[in-house]
C-alpha cells in the first residue's frame, strides 16, 4: 500500500495545437482563458514530525515535515496557483505531542503555509483551551468547521465554517465538517461544543459558496471515508448534499489508488481523496478550469513523502 502511486485522469485533448488557418486564434484564445489549479492536501498526520525510523519495518524512513515541505515546495516552484490543505488529526500519536501539546505540528504547518486544516477528534486530545491557545499564538491558517458550536468555549472566535481563496483568478470555497464527538472523545474535553449535523451543514454552506460565484467548492471532512453502518461518512455526505464538488477526507487512514467520484443529488460528480495517515503522503489534485469556468480534473497523484521526494 505504501509504494509510490499515480493515478492520472486523461481529458480530452482539446487544445487548438492541431487546429489550421484561422482556428489557431480561437486555439489561443481558449488557451489564455484556461485557468489551473493544484490541490495538494495531507490528512491524520498525528505529531508525525519526525520521519519514521530507519528499522527495517515497512514505513521506515517515511514522512517528516521536513520532506513534505521540501516536497510541497519542489511543487510550488512548478505551479502558479496552488492550495495547501489538511483534514485534521494534527495532534497526538508522538512523545512531541505529549511533551508540547501540538506547538511543534501548528508551528510546521504555518511554516509549509497551509491554507486551511479542519478539526479531527484528536485535535481536542488536550482540551479546547489548549486548542485555542496554539491557534492563537501559532497558527498562520484558518481551522474551518460548519458543523461544531464553539460558543460559550475558548474556540469561539478561532474558527470559521468556510473561507473564499483567490488563486489566480478563480474563487475556491473551502468549507470543513467534523465527526459526532459523543462516545468518541471525552467530554470535559471538547466541554460545550455542540455537534451539528454535519449533511445539513454543509449543504447549507456549499449553497451559500456557490451563491458567492466560487469557481470550485471543496470540503475538508474528518468524518472518515466510509462505514459498514449508517454512520455519515464521506460516501453518504457526497450522495446527500449539493454543490460541493471536492470531498478531501480523514479519520479512517484510508490510501486510497486513486479519488473516488460519487454522484450527489444532483447528479453531479463529486471527487473524494484520502491519502492515509502519518503524512507518509500528499496528495495531488490538478484542476482546469476552462471558457465559463469549466472544471475538469486533469491529473491526481498520490505522492510518497520520503527523503527521495528531496530529488
């Protein structure tokens, strides 16, 4: 499961490359519309800083912050337009987190530049105080979640339920849900946070996102990717709502080959990823975005974080 994938979705070749005579301006005048974005997003890392250690088992010398920033950053120097994205449980699975309670993990996430993260239960490992006071002091990213009621809590004012981004001309809609806390985490630990259902949610958001002209809406769920039972999952919340386009998951360590399409309510397509757990790796989404806003996903990449990535 944890060689180096690729998944790579062909789209129509539909440049003006081949086209002759007058076609080749139409040709250029599609191409200077065409817009592209990467996705490039993590999910479960859980206090991973280090990369696991070179002892023979399978994950041996995977991961690290270090080479998921340099990898990131080889991707950046590559493309103009991209976003950087986690679906939480940023916290808890190394002694870095039991000593410092999720500095190191907020501080290396500011330093790669993530645009936004959702909450995973984990996240509340020691307490929405605590919560709070790393993503006051160090985080320089949003956490988004619609379907959490921080009021009344020391997270009242550190969360959003969505955020608009403008990469390039095009407005991306990130929006987060998170998973029933009842029987899974403490509960002097996440206090007065009230759960919300996480469908209602995000229908509500994603339509309030599409009504703000976003070209692409996408949803940072720590939900998990999908049950035996009719818990929500990411499955169920792609079929039940509308306007979402993107299903970025978390919570069940799912390496998925390559994103899953689901139809919505709609009948439209909704792209689901879950790249695992531990950062071992990044996953990488390519949009295009064509004349009237088109959207095609033209590649998807599952990337190995390892110090290869440094190559």
């Amino acid at each position: 499961m944890l060689n180096r994938r690729k998944y790579i979705v062909h789209t129509d070749a539909a440049t003006g490359s081949l086209l002759l005579g007058s076609q080749l301006s139409n040709a250029a005048a599609l191409f200077d519309t065409t817009k592209r974005l990467t996705i490039l997003h993590t999910n479960d890392t859980h206090s991973l800083i280090d990369p696991f250690p070179m002892d023979g088992s399978k994950n041996a010398g995977l991961g690290g912050v270090a080479a998921r920033a340099q990898l990131i950053n080889k991707i950046r120097r590559q493309e103009q337009n991209v976003l950087l994205l986690d679906a939480g449980d940023i916290f808890q699975g190394t002694p870095y987190f039991n000593l410092y309670k999720g500095e190191p993990e907020i501080k290396a996430m500011s330093a790669m530049g993530y645009d936004a993260t959702t909450i995973g239960n984990h996240d509340f490992d020691a307490g929405l105080e605590d919560l709070a006071l790393q993503l006051h002091n160090h985080a320089r990213f949003p956490m988004l979640v619609s379907n959490y009621d921080f009021n009344n809590t020391p997270m009242e004012h550190l969360y959003a339920p969505y955020k608009i981004f403008k990469k390039g001309g095009l407005k991306i809609g990130v929006l987060g849900v998170g998973i029933e806390l009842n029987g899974l985490v403490p509960d002097n630990l996440y206090g007065n946070t009230k759960y919300l259902d996480p469908v209602e949610k995000a229908n509500q958001f994603a339509a309030e996102l599409k009504k703000k002209d976003c070209d692409l809406v996408i949803c940072l769920s720590h939900l998990g990717y999908k049950y035996d039972n009719p818990k929500i999952s990411d499955m169920v919340l792609a079929k039940e709502t509308n306007n979402i386009d993107l299903i970025i998951g978390g919570h069940t360590h799912t390496f998925l080959e390559a994103p899953v399409v689901v139809k919505n309510k709609s009948n439209e397509d909704v792209v689901i990823n879950q790249v695992g757990w531990a950062g071992i790796m990044l996953g990488r989404l390519d949009f295009i975005f064509e004349e009237k806003r088109r959207k095609k996903l033209v590649n998807a990449h599952t990337l190995l974080v390892s110090k290869i990535s440094e190559e």
